[in-house]
C-alpha cells in the first residue's frame, strides 16, 4: 500500500525487516509440538465443493493427505458443520511466527506474502509444520524518490533493491532471482515507474517464468499495470472506478484481481476525505460484472505506520463479507478464498476437497454459503494434516 513515511513507520520496518534473525536458517523447525498426524474420520460433513454444499458424507484424513481409505480411521461425528478447503489470503504481509498462528487458528492454510526486502526473513516463515504455508515474493520493485521506493531506500541503504529505467530491468530480475522467489512484485504508481520500466520488468520475469503480481491503488496505476501485461493486479482504486473497457480488458488478457477491500475500507476510514471506499466495492462490482477472476486478499499487516494495520486471520473473513457487500454471491466470495487462488497460482495440491489433496481444512458451525458471515464460526482447522490448536482466538 501507500506507505506514509513516517519516524513511526521507519523504526517499525527496520524491526519488521530486521527482526527475529534467530529463525533465519531454520526454516525447517517445528515450532508447535505437534502431535504426529493420525487418521481420521469426519462423518457426516457437507463439503463445500465450489457450487455449493454436497449431501452429508465422510472425508478422511490421513497424514497429510485427504484420502478414501476409511480403515482403522477415529470417527469424528461433523453433523450440522461444513468443510471449506483451507482458506487461501492472496495478499499478507507475515513478519513473525505469531502472525501465522492468527492465520491458521482463523482457517487461513496458505498466505501469499507480498514484499520481501529480506528473502531470508520470508522463508524464516517458511515449512513450519501445522502452520499456515506461505509463498514468497520477490522485494518490490519501485523508482527511486516514490513513495514505496523510499521505503525500499529506508531498508536497503545499498540502492541495488531499486529499479531506474527500463535498462536496469534485467539486472534487477536477475538479482531477485538468486533468492528464487515464487512470484515477482511491482509497484505502479505515480510518481513511479515509468510505463517502459513496467513493461521490461513484466518481460524479464516472464523469461524466468514467474508471474508477475502488481500493486496498483488508483485508476492510472491499474491502466499502467494493464498495459505492462502483469498476470495479476493488487488492490482497488480508492480515487475512481476502474471502466467498464479496463475490466474488459483484464477478461480478454486472461489476468486476475486481488482488490483487498479489507484495507482499501480501512485506508479510506482513515482519509475519508480523499478516497472513497464505493469506489473500490464499484471497482470489485465491475470485475465481477465481466467475470475476470477475483481472488480474496487482505493486505493484512501488523506495521503502525504504514498506512492501515489489518489483522491477520480474522480480516480474510471480514474480506469476504466485503466481497458480497460488492456484489459477489457467498460462494463466488467462498471460490475467491479457495478454488480461484489454487487455480491461479497453480497450487495443484490444494483449493478442493478431494482424495489425494493436501489435507488443508476448515470445519466450520453453519452453513457459510447460506450467509458468508458463517465463515467466522471456525471450529477445526488441519494444516497439511496437522490439527491446529486454539482456533477461532
Ligand atoms: C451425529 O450427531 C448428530 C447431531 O448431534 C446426531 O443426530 C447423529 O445421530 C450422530 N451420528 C452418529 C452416527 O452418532
Ligand atoms: C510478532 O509481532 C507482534 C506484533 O505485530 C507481537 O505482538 C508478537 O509478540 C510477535 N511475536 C513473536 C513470536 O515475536
Ligand atoms: C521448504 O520445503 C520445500 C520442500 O521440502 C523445500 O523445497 C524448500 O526449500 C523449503 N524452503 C525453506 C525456506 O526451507
Ligand atoms: C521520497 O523522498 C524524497 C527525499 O526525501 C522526497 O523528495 C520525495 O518527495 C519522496 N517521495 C514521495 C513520493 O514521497
Ligand atoms: C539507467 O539507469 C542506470 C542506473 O542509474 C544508468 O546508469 C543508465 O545510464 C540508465 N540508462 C538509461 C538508458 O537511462
Ligand atoms: C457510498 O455509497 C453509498 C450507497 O450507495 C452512499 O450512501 C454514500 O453516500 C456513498 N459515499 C460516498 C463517499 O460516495
Ligand atoms: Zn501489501
């Protein structure tokens, strides 16, 4: 997001870039004790299979995996709850290992972290057993003197984390790349990187293979990321609605939206006077409209400071609440935290509720596609089989 610098939000990032270098390095340790997975039997659970909810039936976990083989299983009785296929947030910005518990104990299995100035600090919340899988981007590639670059600048005193011009772009793809992140970032923003610079970046990334994921908060920066061919846009303009011909456009490209109401909402509760926050619901309402794919995303961060915190876990269910205020039905908001990011991130393992799938699961009280706000009722998480403790606080 827009960062406002501040003393405040300066001290906070160099704690959030700096901090817990005791995990750096052992990315493979299990932090709870978890007890090892067993197999189980929910009986009588209706899944949320993408159009709505199956007839009671019996899903089986074993190890990590959903499997059909029901022997020697311990029998759960679930009558009266849903299974949701673990929630997936598009846009989180995890520092520490307490923000990923928030997120698990709220059913959110897989985080898509979004600025990485320190890959280190990232894959520190990487592979922690029964914890919430995150996947790592690339740091954000901003101009120097913009907003986000003077944020970058502030972490990074070697200038190498900025991108000048469109010739500086392979030499900044291929630095990123030695910390082989997931996806790659860009900022479009004004004053920012220019179209050109924007394009180049989207082009070597592409030869690399990654896809490229684009912040882009108000309506000129979501035509500069339209036109750079970016895979997918963050964010929802809090200035003006995005057109009817941009959301066409996106469709025909085949690109997907994250608008991230939750701080698009808190952002515009802070600056009401210059930002509307029916401008993002109306850009939200649009994509619909001409069906482009939408993906839940928070933006959820803990930094005072830096524009608007967002907490973790509990905001990826007021998102789709948001969602629906938008326009979307219960189960179009439910697709856009499950069946919709596991498709277009290409998590072939996860998003459904099927043999062979990981057994990332959310058991929820009520039914969520009746009122999305049923969401909230989390009784039971598993993350890759792993039973996770506390949930719902
Ligand atoms: C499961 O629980 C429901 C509701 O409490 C109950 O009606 C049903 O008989 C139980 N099923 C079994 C097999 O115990
Ligand atoms: C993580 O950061 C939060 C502040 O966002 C802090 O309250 C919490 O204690 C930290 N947890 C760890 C394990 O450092
Ligand atoms: C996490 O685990 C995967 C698969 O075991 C491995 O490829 C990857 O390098 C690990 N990442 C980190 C940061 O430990
Ligand atoms: C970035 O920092 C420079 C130097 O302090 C300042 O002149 C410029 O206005 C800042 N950019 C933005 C967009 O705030
Ligand atoms: C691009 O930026 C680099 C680094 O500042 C500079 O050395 C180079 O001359 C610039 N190239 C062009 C074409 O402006
Ligand atoms: C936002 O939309 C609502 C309902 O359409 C309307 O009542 C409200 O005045 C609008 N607010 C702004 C700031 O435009
Ligand atoms: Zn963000």
């Amino acid at each position: 997001m827009l960062p406002i610098l501040s003393l405040c939000s300066l001290i906070s990032l160099s704690t959030f870039v700096l901090s817990c270098p005791g995990h750096i390095g052992h990315g493979h340790a299990n932090i709870q004790t978890a007890s090892p997975p067993r197999k189980l039997a929910l009986t009588d659970v209706r899944i949320f299979n993408g159009h709505g909810l199956s007839a009671p039936t019996t899903i089986v976990i074993s190890g990590s995996h959903i499997t059909d083989n029901i022997k020697d299983a311990e029998h759960f009785n679930a009558s009266g709850h849903v299974l949701l296929p673990g929630l997936i947030d598009s846009h989180v910005h995890p520092t520490n290992i307490t923000h990923l518990q928030q997120l698990a104990r709220w059913g959110v299995t897989t985080g898509m972290t979004m600025a990485c100035f320190s890959a280190a600090q990232c894959a520190s919340l990487q592979n922690h057993t029964g914890l919430t899988n995150v996947f790592r981007s690339s740091a954000p590639a901003a101009a120097p003197g913009s907003a986000h670059g003077n944020l970058t600048s502030f972490v990074d005193h070697t200038g190498v984390l900025l991108v000048h011009n469109s010739s500086d772009a392979v030499r900044w793809t291929q630095l990123q790349m030695q910390s082989r992140p997931d996806y790659i970032k860009l900022i479009a923003e004004a004053p920012g990187l220019s179209q050109d610079t924007l394009n180049a970046l989207v082009i070597e990334s592409h030869s690399f293979g990654k896809k490229v994921v684009c912040h882009a908060a108000t309506f000129s920066a979501y035509s500069q990321a339209v036109t750079a061919g970016v895979d997918q846009i963050h964010h929802s303009p809090l200035d003006k609605p995005i057109t009817c011909t941009i959301a066409e456009e996106i469709k025909k490209n085949g690109r997907a939206v994250v608008p991230t109401l939750a701080i698009m909402k808190a952002i515009a509760d802070t600056q009401s006077s210059t930002s509307s926050f029916n401008a993002s619901l109306a850009t939200a309402a649009e994509l619909r409209r001409k069906r482009v794919p939408i993906l839940a995303g928070t933006d959820a961060n803990l930094q005072p400071g830096i524009v608007a915190t967002v907490p973790f876990g509990t905001s990826l269910h007021e998102e789709l609440e948001l969602l629906v205020e938008a326009g979307l039905s219960s189960v179009e908001a439910l697709r856009a935290a499950t069946v919709e990011p596991a498709r277009v991130w290409g998590l072939e393992d996860r998003g459904v509720v099927k043999v062979g799938m990981r057994a990332d699961l959310v058991l929820v009280k009520g039914d969520p596609v009746r009122d999305v706000r049923e969401s909230r009722n989390v009784k039971k998480v598993w993350i890759g089989g792993v039973e996770v403790e506390g949930v719902g606080a």
